[in-house]
C-alpha cells in the first residue's frame, strides 16, 4: 500500500505527505521551502521540526494541525510529532557592506511628524522580542530622540573598543542618536554632518547578532533616508500614517522617498485609529502608494502613557486591542521579511 513499508510509513511517504501542505504567507510547501528537519520514523511515530523564516511566525498552529491531517491521510495510525524552530533568513547584503551582525534593516518612516513612529518602531521590536527574534531599535530621529525613553532608558552606553555598546531593555538592543547629541542642545545635522552621524551609529555599535534592527527615522523625506539609504542596505520600509485624510499625502510622500532610493516597501500602518481620528487613511495611503496596507493601531491612551514611562504597550497592557494588533502586525511584517529575503535575487540569500 502507498507509503507503506512493513506496515509502517516510511520517510519519503512523510515528505510526499507535507509536501501538499503550504506556509500560508510564504505561498509554497514546506518541503519545497526545505522547512522540514531532522524527520524519524519509528514504525507509527513520526517526528520532524519545521524550521520557520522567523520566531514571529503567525500561523504555526495552522502548519502544525495541516501537517498531522496530510501524514494521517495516508498513514492513518502515525502519531505525529511536530517541533518548532526557526532561523531568520538575512539579508546578505547587509554583512557585505557594513561587517555588523544584523540579519534585517527595517525601516520606519512617516511623512510627517508625530503620527507615532517612534510608539510603532518601539512596540514591533518589543514584540518581536516577545516572540522569540532578536532585535535592536537604531533611533535615528534628529529632531526628538525619544526611543530610549520609551524603553526607559536613560543614560549613555559604554565604549568599549570605540564602539558603543547598545542599552538594553524589554529584550531590544537599544542605540539612539540622542546619545551623540550635546545634552539640551538643540542640534541642526544636514547634509554630510547627518550622514556621518548615521553612518556612525551602525559601524561604531557593537550591535549583537539581531535577526531585525528597526530605525526609527526622523520624520519626512530628506536628508536622513538618503544618507541610510547610502549607508546600508534596507531590507524593507514601513510607512506610518494617521487615519486622516490630510495624511495620505503625507504618506505618499514618504513612500515615494524610498521608491526613489530603490528600498522594497513593506507596507502601511495606520495608527491611532478609532473614533476621534476615525479609520481609512492607511488604507487610502496603501492603495494610492500601491503598496499593501498591513493593519491599524487604535488610539489609546495607555499607549501613550506607555511610551511616557518606558513601559511599552505590548509589555504593559498585552491584552488591550492596541496590543493584540502591534504584535499581529509584527508578525506579518516578520513574515513580509521572509518574502523579501527569499526573493531570487542572488545576493539575497540565507546568512
Ligand atoms: N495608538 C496611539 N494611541 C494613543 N497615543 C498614541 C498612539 N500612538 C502614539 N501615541 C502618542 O502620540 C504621540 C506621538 O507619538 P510618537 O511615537 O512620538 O510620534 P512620532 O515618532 O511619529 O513623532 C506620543 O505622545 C505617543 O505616546
Ligand atoms: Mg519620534
């Protein structure tokens, strides 16, 4: 009988059997995806892991129930085991040009202003962190350095070899250009001086080994995403927005900055949306960039509250719908990434 051999299964039956069952983000089958691992079959029992593109990954349980009904449809009797693991695929280019560590560079942008990119790059590495992934928040925001206050850091890090060496808190690796900032100065960087500080802040960090380093960039479509363009290569760019109408424009804007600097986007998040501000905008924005749309964040007051004592949302408040949407949207962004660094491209590759 079909994948029958003494009466138990064997190995290539097990693979022909997961090889109808599909990763539901990355759209192909684990075997084609080489996500199976370390599989043994001992007469009924069967055991393999599924190695996922990232600890973040959304759809587990999913994989995990369609993998047991895909083996049982042929070997009705197997009890099945299914492990996770995961290893996060890189962005070669990356260690190419830059000699750090990082896996992913990620990018967070906004058109304008005080939408909440830095409440957005904060809680998406904190959830990532939460999931499993190591990450770091490079805060490249000129104008108001506050990451390290809504990780709750304060202080400046240590030097050591001439490199800094990133705060840490709630798991995430933390480096802010207020750190190179004169204290209570307020500082204008264009042009070359602003390109050195960037540039600064990747190469004179001992970033970790991170699966994901989100910048948080000042807002707008200058100086500063032309000089991390240059700096390093950007797995991909999130643009945050506001539900309003007036802010698509600014959205747009910001996105066609990146699409000139050939970085991939990711998609748009809406935050802030409810009643106040009222809900659509991303959506809008998405559509008009022509990029996907990745979720909203709705407006509460603890995710404010949050930011202003270092105690980000997802940490503090993880059942609130604000919470439970960041750490869905960075599951999906994690699993956009998977795509990205997937894509043919042969410098795009596993590291
Ligand atoms: N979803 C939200 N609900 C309530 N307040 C928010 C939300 N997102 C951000 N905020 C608050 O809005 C203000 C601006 O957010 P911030 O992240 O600093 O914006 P940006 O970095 O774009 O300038 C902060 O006080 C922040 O706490
Ligand atoms: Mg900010």
């Amino acid at each position: 009988m079909f994948g029958r051999n003494n009466g138990s299964i064997t190995e290539d039956a097990v693979m022909q059997a997961l090889s109808t069952v599909q990763e539901p983000e990355l759209h192909d089958n684990l075997v084609s995806l080489n996500m199976i691992r370390d599989l043994t079959v001992r007469g009924e029992q069967v055991a393999f892991t599924i190695m996922l593109t990232t600890p973040a990954c959304p759809l587990r349980g999913q994989m995990e129930q369609e993998s047991v009904a895909a083996i049982k449809r042929v070997a009705p009797n197997a009890q099945v085991q299914v492990r996770f693991d995961s290893q996060v695929r890189g962005d070669s280019r990356i260690a190419g040009k830059l000699n750090i560590p990082v896996k992913n560079i990620i990018a967070v942008a906004s058109g304008k202003g005080g939408v909440g990119k830095s409440t957005v790059s904060t809680n998406l590495a904190v959830s990532l962190a939460l999931d499993g992934a190591k990450v770091g928040v490079l805060d490249a925001d000129i104008y108001g350095p506050n990451i390290p206050l809504m990780f709750g850091l304060s202080g400046k890090p240590r030097v050591e070899n001439n490199k800094m060496v990133p705060l840490e808190a709630h798991g995430v690796q933390v480096i802010s250009m207020g750190f190179l900032m004169p204290e209570g100065e307020a500082v204008v960087w264009r042009g070359p001086m602003l390109h050195k500080a960037i540039q600064q802040l990747f190469v004179d960090v001992r970033w970790g080994e991170l699966d994901y380093l989100i910048v948080d960039l000042p807002p707008g479509t200058g100086d500063a995403q032309l000089s991390l363009a240059q700096s390093t290569p950007l797995t991909g760019a999130i643009i945050v927005t506001q539900p309003q109408e007036v802010a698509v424009s600014d959205a747009r804007r910001g996105a066609a900055a990146f699409a000139r600097l050939e970085v991939p986007m990711i998609g748009v998040i809406e935050n802030m949306s409810g009643e106040i501000f009222g809900s659509g905008g991303g959506q809008k924005a998405a559509q008009l960039i022509g990029i996907e749309y990745l979720g909203s964040i709705e407006l509460d007051p603890r995710v404010r509250s949050g930011g202003d004592t270092g105690k980000p949302i997802v940490v503090e408040a993880p059942d609130s719908a604000a919470a439970q949407s960041i750490r869905t949207l960075a599951r999906k962004i994690a699993a956009r990434i998977s795509l990205l660094t997937m894509a043919p491209d042969p410098e795009l590759r596993i590291i």
